[in-house]
C-alpha cells in the first residue's frame, strides 16, 4: 500500500513502477551526475556510471507528478547535454535555470568551480509562484558528513516552499541522506524518498527524527 513520509530503499525505478500515476506534487532531486564522482575520502557514488539506470527515471518521474507540477533536478555541466535529452523525452519542459554561488573552489580545472545549479522542469503549465525566487541562490556547505554529494536542507527549503503547498507531497528519488525529505518536514509538506543504497537511507530516517523531535520541541516552548 502506498503512504506517504517514509524512505523506501530499492532502485528507484523499481520502486516508482510500483507507485500510482500522478500522485506527486513536486519532485526535488540530486541524481548522480554521470561522471565516476570520487571525494577526497575516496567515497563514491553509486550507478554514476550507469546512464540507463540514472536517465530513465526521468520516465517514471514524470508518469508519477501530477499535471501542472515541477521537478527540480540537479546535474553536472558536463553531462547536461544526456540530461537534457532525457528530460525532454520524458515530456518535460524547462522552464527556469537555478544557480548557487560559492564563495569557495569544490574543483579547481581549466576554472575554479564555484557554483552548482539544476534546471526547473514543469509537467504541463504550473502556475507561476506568487513570489518567484530569484535564480541565483546562495549556497550552504553541508560538510558531506551523511553523503559525498550531500546538499543543505537549507538550500532546497526555499524551492519546496516555492514549488508546492503545505500537504503536498514531495519526491525525491535519489535520495541519498535525505535532505530532500528533511526539507518537506520543515515546511509542512509530506515526503516520500528511495534510496538504494541501505546505509544512506538508515541515515535519512535518523535526520527524519531529529527533526521531527526539533518540531516537537518548537511547538512546546
């Protein structure tokens, strides 16, 4: 049976085919960019070298949003030309561009990497926010302690209070440690995250519960 606020561990794909059609409100995600990412520590990513495995979500995303909703899908500016064309096959529309800036160097190339970014995609027409963000944001180190790509709930708090309702539900079917999920409980949305990786996603359910705990200790005081 299908319900909402929990972290399902299984390939994405797999666990998406099992779920209703249009039955999501907003999809935030960070997918692995395709590029055999390594850290410092040597840690990895899983399938970052499958593009089947990574792109083809793309088809089960869109089957799973309602009509006239978004996904906001992080990439890497070196694979955005496969993205890109998964995006558009699945029936997507880009329709915005979201950068944050760095005040600091993740890689230092040709350039010194100074930003991240992630298209804005709509399924149909959404209506405009009534108060759209601007489309530089600022960024926030989350320190990668739970994940070697981990994002700050900070960062993608103001997408999910942009991009949906309070009660909508919100997807995320790369969800690493969580931070996707941990960002709709903030807001007062429901979430729904797949994680393939068992430890990420032990992970993502104590972030869930601290922070259900750090709400219930707001309401009290």
């Amino acid at each position: 049976m299908f319900t909402h606020n929990q972290i399902i561990q299984g390939d994405c794909i797999e666990v998406m085919k099992s779920l209703p059609d249009n039955t999501v409100d907003l999809v935030v995600t960070d997918p692995p960019y395709l590029v055999n990412y390594k850290d410092r520590s040597g840690r990895t990513i899983k399938n970052d070298n499958s593009p089947d495995t990574v792109l083809d979500s793309f088809q089960e995303i869109y089957r799973l949003l309602k009509p006239d909703t978004f996904c906001i899908s992080f990439y890497g500016w070196n694979t955005v030309d496969i993205f890109f064309k998964a995006w558009k096959d699945a029936g997507f529309k880009p329709v915005g561009h979201i950068t944050w800036s760095k005040n600091y160097s993740s890689h230092i190339g040709f350039l010194k990497a100074h930003h991240e970014q992630a298209y804005l995609l709509a399924k149909g027409r959404p209506q405009q926010p009534s108060n759209p963000i601007p489309d530089v944001q600022p960024w926030e180190y989350s320190g990668n302690k739970n994940h070697p790509t981990e994002k700050a709930v900070t960062i993608l708090k103001p997408l999910v209070k942009s991009f949906s309702k309070p009660g909508d539900l919100v997807l995320d079917p790369f969800s690493g440690s969580g931070s996707t999920s941990v960002a709709a409980k903030f807001t007062g949305r429901n979430y729904l995250g797949i994680e393939l990786e068992q430890k990420y996603c032990d992970k993502a359910r104590t972030r869930l519960e601290g922070a259900g705990r750090y709400m219930e200790l707001l309401k009290a005081a």
